[in-house]
C-alpha cells in the first residue's frame, strides 16, 4: 500500500467516530499479525473491556462496551486470511467486523491484563482435498447443532503452574440430560442441548490448554441422576468439579449470569426455588427431609474441614469475573444454594448458571455457537486464574 493511501486509511480510523480527538481520551490499538496456520487480530487498551462475537458467514462481529469513549488506533491490513476491519458506533458499542477471505474458518479468544489485550485467532478450515471427476462427490453433510473446538493431542498441552500439579482431574457436568430436559426457551431451546455443548467446547480448551484429565458426566443425551453424577466425580478422584446449567425464571425479563457454590441455606426466595427446581426434577415444593439435612450438615462439616467451601467461593468467585467481561451478559453475584449436585462431590465444586433460558433474548444468545464459545471461554479463564492462585502456595 502507498505511503499516502496509508496515511488516509489511518486518519479515516482516528476519526471515525468523532472529527476531533480529546487529549488524554483511552486509545484502542487494533492490529493483525499472520502466523504459521493463523491470523490474530490483537486489540490493546489500558481499560477492561466487556465484549461479544456474533459470526456470519464470512465475518466476525466483536462488540466492545465502554464506559468512556475510545479513540481507535489501528493500521492496514496485509493479511492471508483476514480481508478488513471495519469499525461502527452505537451508543456505548464499537463494533469491530473482521472480514476474512473464506467463509470457512474457526476463530478462538483470550485475554491478558496489564495492559488489556483481547487476542482473537482467526483458523481457516482445512480444505477438502478434489476428488477424482468420474467419482460422484458426497452430499455435504448436515451441519452439527454445535461445534466444539478441535482438540488437539495432549502430548501438547501446556503443563500447569508449578505447584498446581496436584490437579489431575476436572470433572465438568452437563446439567439434565435424557427425560429431564431442564429449563426451556419460548423458541424450542433445550438447557439439556445447551449446557451439554458448553461442556463440550470447556473440555476441550482445558484439554487443549492443560495437562489434566477432564470427565464429563454425560457426553450426549442420556438420563443421569445427581447421585450417579457425583459417584462419577468420586470415582475419579476429581480435583475440580463444575456443573453447567442454563437458568429459568418466571419472571420474563429476568436476566444474566451466576455462580453457586454450596450451601444449605439458600439466600433469597429466587435461589431456593432454583435450587429445588434443580434438586427435584421440577417438583417444587418438595423441600429437603430432616435426613436429607442431616446429610447435607454432615457433609458441610467435613467440606469446612478440607476448605472445599473456601476453594468453592474463590473458583465461583473468578468464574464470575470473567462471566463479566466475556460474555456480556448482567452480572448476578456469586451464591450459595443448596444444590444436591454439590453435595455429592468431595472436591470444590461450583454450579454455573450462564444465562436465563426464559428470557427471549437471552435464548437466543444461548443458542448461537459463537456465545456458547463466550461462556466456555470464561468458566476456563475463571479456572485458569483459580489455578494460578493456588499455584503460588
């Protein structure tokens, strides 16, 4: 590109939203880089942000909220894979469209602190070798519902901070499942599909990014009761146990995301009829007997006693911050509720609620693909930072 045009495409970015530029206004430094296999957009700013992706087609979407107005920053484009940026305005949202020159292709995210940098990898699919001519091609086969990323050997996963070694197992639990389909949209939209394609894509970034053992307490959809679940966990001497649900409401217009972690006690009249909901297949006044409870205090001693409730709150707790930022939805608190799930398991254990099955707009986010990579993203950057903590005792 000539130096002029360069110059012109520069100046059109700077004064994209504004003719004039405030001193002392945050900047967002955006720029591509091309590696071996893949591209990476890399957008810096010395604020944390909360975005997005929405994907069509050939394009990526990544809406970014900002409190402050931000001055964009960026420089051409010379990629292989990816074709332009293109930045819009609405309201409090910069819309960022990366426009890549295939329409196939897989994209994945991180993020890092001091300063903020959101990484995005931009994968173009692997190409169908031809086929001989007097050989008919196969029909295309029927796109999956869900596509969970590409794990790869585990011979090449990143080893864990030293002193996090002793985490040999996480085991990840798809809410409902078989007859018991959970929580369901105004538009069709199953928890039971939701919450098992979440877990699938989690699996396979921690499987990818960790040297661990990860077990899903069901991989498609068959019936599991929590008792069997929480055996499972046991049996396999799980370090880490995280259940994935999708939430649900009487309320319409209830929204956003929430992290539990046990206790026998629920907080408010909301959490205890979700964790009935959740304990007793839809019955919902069926309370918990007194030897149930007797259970639970036992249990809860002996939890209090190997500080699984501390190490529950602190996993919650960094779930929840990065719920926040990646995935865009209202922030709803960490909380303790007496979810049976939990009560089963002898390791930390928190139950994730993503989103609100029974508010349409959330639905419709947790059916996309794009946002179920959001909220796996999240649960395994929330336990990345869990492990980091304790890799330093």
């Amino acid at each position: 590109m000539r130096p002029g045009a360069a110059a012109l495409w520069l100046a059109l970015v700077l004064g994209v939203f504004s003719p004039t530029i405030a001193q002392g206004q945050p900047v967002l430094k955006v720029r591509v880089r091309d590696f071996s296999d893949y591209s990476r957009v890399a957008l810096e700013t010395p604020q944390t942000l909360t975005f997005a992706f929405e994907r069509a087609g050939a394009t990526l979407r990544v809406k970014v909220d900002s409190r402050t107005s931000l001055r964009i920053l960026g420089e051409p484009v010379d990629s292989r894979i990816v074709k332009s940026l293109n930045w819009a305005k609405q309201g409090n949202t910069y819309i960022l469209t990366i426009e890549a020159k295939v329409a196939g292709f897989n994209y994945n995210f991180y993020t890092l602190s001091n300063p903020f940098q959101l990484m995005i990898d931009i994968t173009p699919e692997a190409a169908v070798p031809s086929r001989p001519a007097a050989k008919p091609a196969p029909p295309p086969p029927a796109p999956p519902v869900y596509q969970p990323p590409v794990v790869e050997a585990p011979a090449q996963a990143e080893t864990l901070p030293p002193g996090a070694k002793g985490i040999r197992t996480i085991v990840i639990d798809p809410g409902h499942g078989g007859l018991e389909s959970g929580a369901n949209g105004r538009f069709g939209t199953l928890e039971k599909e939701v919450t098992l394609a979440i877990a699938l894509k989690l699996k396979a970034l921690v499987e990818r990014n960790m040297a661990v053992r990860v077990v899903l307490t069901r991989d498609k959809d068959i019936d599991m009761s929590l008792a069997d679940r929480g055996a499972l966990s046991n049996n396999n001497d799980a370090m880490l146990f995280i259940s994935i649900h999708a939430n649900g409401s009487r309320r319409k217009n209830s929204n956003g995301s929430e992290v539990y972690f046990l206790s026998l006690n629920a907080a408010d009249e909301d959490t205890r009829r979700l964790a009935y909901l959740e304990n007793n297949a839809g019955e919902l006044e069926q309370k918990i007997d007194r030897q149930d409870a007797d259970d639970l205090q036992m249990i809860l001693w002996d939890m209090a006693q190997s500080a699984f409730i501390k190490k529950s709150g602190q996993l919650a707790e960094f779930i929840q911050t990065e719920l926040n930022t990646l995935v865009g939805t209202g922030n709803r608190g960490i909380k303790q509720a007496p979810f049976k799930v939990l009560t089963e398991v002898a390791c930390p254990a928190v139950l994730v609620e993503t989103a609100f099955l029974s508010n349409p707009e959330e639905e419709r986010k947790l059916a996309d693909p794009a946002f179920q990579d959001s909220v796996a993203q999240a649960v395994y950057r929330g336990l990345l930072n869990y492990i980091r903590l304790y890799s330093q005792e």
